[in-house]
C-alpha cells in the first residue's frame, strides 16, 4: 500500500468509515478458450422429460450457451404445445379443384392427343397438408415422355423435401430448395439413358401452397395466374374487369426480349418457320443455317441441341402472398394466347363464390370449352389444352 493510500484509509476511519471485509467466496477465472454466449431471460416453465439422446443434446447446448439468470431451463426440442401452435397456424385453404385435359386436332381434323403432364395434389408430411400443383408441356419427338419423368421426378424429390426439412425453416428455404430440384431435375434427365432428349424436352410450371402463401416455380410457356375480388375495383364504374389478376409467373419465350438476347448472345438465331416458300407463324428458336430445334420456348429441361444456343433449365420463382380468398388458374399457353380475359373474368364470375366441387367443375369445364372455340374458329384446328382450377377460401 502506498503511502497517499495509507493517508486515504486513515483519513475514512476518522470520518467513521469501516474497511469491507473480504469475501470468503473467490471468483474463479474463466477459461477464454471456450467462447461463451447469453441467453436472454426467459419465463420459467414446466420441467420435461427427456430421453437419454435428448439428455445428451441439452447437456451439450448447457456446456456452450451460460444463463443470464439461475432459474432459466435450455431445452434443445420444442415442446409440445409449441408443435401444436405451428400445426393450428398452418393450414390449407384450397377449398376445391378441377381439371380438364383436351385433345387438339389437326387441320384435317385428326385427332392430336394431349401429351401434357399435370397433376394436382393435396400432400402430407410432418402433419401439415399443403398443395402441389404441377403442368409440364413436353415438345419433339420424346416430349410426352420427358414430361412424364420429369413430373415423377419433381413430386419425389419435393416429398423428400418436405419430410427433411423442420416446419420452421420450411418457408424460408423453400425458393432455394426448388432451385435445387429444378438442377436435380436436370441432371436426372441427362443421366438417364432410356429416353433421347437431344430435340425434345419439356417446360415446368409448377406450384406449392403453404398456408397463404403460393410458390410458382417455372420454366417454359405454361401460366398461373390469381383471380380475387377488390372493393375498390367493384367501386369504380369505369372499371370493366370483374376481378384484381395476379400473373404468378413469367413467360419464356420468343415475346420475352430478355430471353431472345440471351438466345442470340450464345449464336441462336430467332425467325419465323419457312412454308412453301413463305415464313408464317410465330418467332421459334433455330442453330443458324439448320432446320432445328425450331420451338418457341426459351427455357426448358432436355432439348441438349438448344442448350448449346441459350436455351437454360433456370427456373424464375415468385412467393405471392394471397390476399383473398379467389381462384388459382393453371393452363397451358394454348389458354392464355387465345382466351380473352374478359370472357374469363365473366366464366369465374358467374361461378363465384362456389357453393360446391360443381361450381369449380363447371367453370373449369367452361374456360375448356371456349378456349377450344378461339382456336378452331377457321377450321384450322386446335392445339391441345390443359388447364386446372382450383378455389382458395380463406374464410374462417
């Protein structure tokens, strides 16, 4: 002690100040090599029990994370009542669905069987029910069954998901997973050695429903699109649209300039098709100075010929929030090149809200029917048609 602290010490016993007395208890050092972290404070509940596996895990979790009050309990699995809570929050409001399927005709009236893949689904992992919805369009020689496998393929892969993946993390890793099946997909595809994918391939529209929200993933020229009522929209006397549209996802073809600069950056060319002599039809994709591939669609699983000229398997991937309860449109592009929105406006109209499966099944059938007319008007046929419908009700 030094002699300005001695006088300091003498000075307060004068003024009556006690010296403290030192503590029997010694505060060890803590060992720095182990980084320690905090836990906030929490309300303390019920103790559980535990298996000697979960036994091991809290041990573990107590050896790394130190308590900022003695009575906290760190458990490691979430209770019961909290597994209970997350089932209540998730849940599935698709309330109907219908789909048609309709062959196409040539001009001389022969039949053209649809060789599209598509499957609705209400599926079942972890306790939850969520909605999967799936429309492949294959092309070329070998489309109708790539579209099959490829479809067979992503339903496996997406249970998979689904049954591996906590409920919790579910939402927030979905639009990565997908990408990663989209790529699996793929791979898949140029494994397999049953089916020649060098001109043919397929697109894939696909959808999941987790609760309120809806997941479009896609590539091709396959569409989705939502259809819900609006106060505002019914307040206004000059609006003609009977319904607020929501596109779920973007169109990979020849209209997109994006698409046709990616094409013609990696050497593709983009001309109409050359009919005695004449060029007519749409803008289609060719290898400069070759008849072939000769489709539309600028991204798609197989078709190896068009992918070494910008055509890709990347799918694009929306998250949509519903905000009401409406219908869910799934068709293919032969629907929405000659449909017109306002006669679809007035087919849903006329059967909303449904009262039951056969409200949904008729207008399903009616958006078919009318679709067919548009393009058989001249006589020249009709492409093959695929399209589902289906009612979310967020209704309590």
């Amino acid at each position: 002690m030094s002699a300005q602290q001695r006088r300091l010490q003498e000075q307060m016993l004068r003024m009556g100040y006690q010296p403290a007395k030192k503590s029997q208890f010694q505060l060890k050092p803590v060992n720095l090599a182990r980084q320690l972290k905090t836990l906030p404070d929490i309300p303390n509940t019920q103790r559980l029990e535990v298996s000697p596996q979960g036994d091991q895990k809290l041990q573990k979790i107590i050896s790394t994370y130190r308590a900022s009050n003695a009575n906290i309990r760190i458990t490691c699995k979430r209770t019961s009542i909290q597994r209970m809570s997350i089932k209540e929050q998730i849940k599935n409001y698709v309330k109907y669905q219908s789909s048609v399927q309709l062959d196409g005709l040539d001009a001389l009236r022969n039949l053209i069987k649809n060789g599209d893949s598509l499957s609705i689904n209400i599926n079942k992992a972890q306790n939850i029910e969520f909605f999967v919805g799936s429309l492949s369009d294959g092309h070329g020689e070998f489309g109708n069954q790539i579209s099959s496998l490829i479809t067979e393929f992503y339903l496996e892969e997406l249970q998979k998901l689904f049954a591996s993946v906590p409920l919790l993390q579910l939402s927030l890793t979905l639009k990565d997973n997908l990408k990663k099946i989209y790529q699996q997909i793929e791979q898949k595809l140029v494994g397999q050695t049953l089916i020649n994918y060098r001109l043919s391939g397929a697109s894939l529209l696909s959808l999941i429903i987790v609760n309120n929200i809806i997941f479009c993933s896609n590539l091709g020229d396959s569409k989705a699109a939502y259809f819900y009522k609006s106060e505002q929209l019914n307040d206004n006397p000059k609006e003609i649209r009977k319904f607020v549209q929501k596109n779920l996802n973007s169109i990979h073809d020849t209209n997109s300039g994006k698409e046709v600069d990616r094409i013609i950056r990696k050497g593709g060319k983009i001309d109409q098709a050359i009919f005695k002599g004449q060029k007519e039809g749409s803008l289609k994709i060719w290898v400069p100075k070759q008849n072939y591939p000769g489709i539309k669609i600028t991204r798609c699983f197989g078709n190896q010929i068009g992918k070494d000229i910008g055509i890709i398997a990347e799918p694009d991937i929306i998250e949509f929030k519903i905000p009401k309860s409406g219908y869910l449109l799934i068709a293919s592009t032969g629907l929405w090149e000659k449909l017109d929105l306002l006669l679809i406006d007035k087919i849903l109209d006329s059967n909303y809200p449904p009262e039951s499966w056969a409200d949904v099944d008729k207008a399903t059938k009616q958006l078919g029917n009318e679709t067919r007319k548009f393009w058989d008007v001249d006589g020249q046929g009709s492409v093959d048609i695929s399209l589902s419908l289906v009612y979310i009700s967020l209704e309590k």
